[in-house]
C-alpha cells in the first residue's frame, strides 16, 4: 500500500493498514491497537498514541519484532534498516570489524541481535553504543533494546509521512502578532547548512530532515530584515539559538521577539 498522506492510513482496510505499521514494528498487540486506533487525524496524535501503546514492550514483543532483523552492518534488502542504517557504509573496516564481532557477542550474551536506533548515529556512535550496552545487566538490557525498537517505531512513523524533525514558532511581542516571513537557516555547529526557510503566516515554520545528527545545531533568525520591513529599528540583525540532538523526539525551538530582547526555550 502506497501512503500520499494519514488520510491514506485512516482510511485504509484493516489488512492495509497492518501491514504499513507492522513495517514500523512488528508487534502484533501494537499493529491492532493502532489500527483500531484510527482515524487519528494528525500524525502528532498518531505518535503520541504509539509511543503510549509500547511503553509496556519488553522480552516478548522484542523477541517477536526481532525475529526478522539485521544486524547492525549487515547487508539487507529491507528499505528501512538499509536507509537508516546508511552511515556504516562508510565505516572504516576496524570500526566495522569492531562491530561485527560485538554484535557477535551481545547475541550469545543476550540471546537477541543489537537493536539500536542507527539513523543519525555514525559507526563511532554505534560502536560505542554497542560496546555501552554489551557490559550491562541483562534485566536492563531488555529495557533499553525495548526502548530503541520503539524509537525506531517512531522514527519510520515520522519518516513516513515526512514529519520534520524541527519545527519554531515566532511571535512578536511589541505587537502581540505572530512574526511572518522571518528568514530561517538551520546548520551544524561546524557550519554545514542543513535547511533554510521562513516563518508562514502563523509565524511556524518547520526545517529539516525527519532526523538530525546527533550533534550541536544553530537556528539563525534573520531577524534584521523583518524589522526593517516594518520599519522599527532593532539592535539584533540576527539572533541565533544553539541547541543539542541528542535522540530522534521531535524539536520545537520557538523565538519571543522584540526590537531590542529575544528569549527561546525548549518547546513541545
């Protein structure tokens, strides 16, 4: 089943349904919680209801949704893990022998292949993450390879239907308005712009991929040029907002403006 949109899902059979989701998870319990679920209207609220309907997955639902799975770098022909699994093409044959025998390891340790959200991560960050884990109580273990399969659960939804992983929201507060056409780039710390854009009429605006790397970002606010549209003069040409990835949950980064203060926060 090809999906334009949620309407697509909503609307869909039962069967068609399941088995777009089973490609997000292949939890059984959760498919026909979801599917029943529908029509959900927006994917906020798809997400908000499959993060709560696997905050109760442990060994059964892992055992069962793993039955399938890759390893971390291997070859596979299932769209999703070879995508989000795509930075360890250009592992260098240590890390990658590293890995390969690690995976090795945790599944004599724990009877399961490693699960980890690899999207974002590179070979370094997934070695590390390996390593992490493969010391740990097994009773934790469980706990954290049910949260990474419902991480990636996540993440598909949100890749899916495109969802961007960032999204602002400007206001300008000298007129109680939303601030419309504000200029938008958001880059790494190292400079590498990753999107540009400007606020619509609400003032929002969403940038991104469905996933950044986990590392620092800056969101610049070409907030300069807005004022002087408007004729106010205003002591910031700019404002920039520093920010760290450090998972794949969605980020609000909103903006309170005025000609001569700024404040941010971390949004919902």
């Amino acid at each position: 089943m090809d999906l334009g949109d949620l309407g697509d899902l909503d609307d869909a059979t039962a069967p068609d349904a399941a088995a777009v989701i089973r490609g997000w998870a292949d939890v059984p319990a959760w498919v026909d919680a979801l599917v029943a679920a529908r029509p959900f209207g927006t994917v906020s609220a798809l997400l908000d209801r499959a993060r709560a309907e696997s905050a109760s997955w442990g060994a059964p639902e892992l055992d069962h949704a793993l039955a399938q799975h890759p390893r971390i770098g291997e070859r596979t022909t299932d769209a999703s893990s070879a995508r989000e699994q795509s930075s360890m093409r250009t592992a260098g044959d240590e890390v990658a022998g590293r890995i390969a025998d690690g995976n090795v390891a945790y599944e004599q340790r724990f009877g399961r292949v490693f699960l980890v959200r690899a999207a974002g991560r590179t070979p370094e960050e997934l070695l590390a993450e390996l390593d992490r884990r493969l010391a740990g109580d097994p009773a934790v273990e469980t706990r954290e390879a049910a949260a990474a399969l419902s991480d990636i659960a996540l993440h598909r939804i949100r890749a899916t239907f495109a969802v961007p992983h960032l999204t602002t929201h400007v206001l300008d507060a000298t007129t109680g308005t939303p601030a419309v056409g504000v200029g938008l780039t958001l880059s790494t710390v190292d400079g590498d712009v990753v999107a540009t854009g400007s606020t619509d009429t609400d003032g929002r605006a969403a940038l991104g991929p469905d996933v950044l790397a986990r590392t620092d970002h800056v969101l610049r606010f070409d907030t300069g040029p807005y004022f002087a549209a408007a004729g106010v003069p205003t002591f910031h040409p700019f404002v920039t907002v520093a920010f760290r990835v450090t998972g794949t949950e969605h980020l609000h980064v909103p903006l309170l403006l005025s000609p001569f203060a700024y404040s941010t926060y971390r949004g919902s």
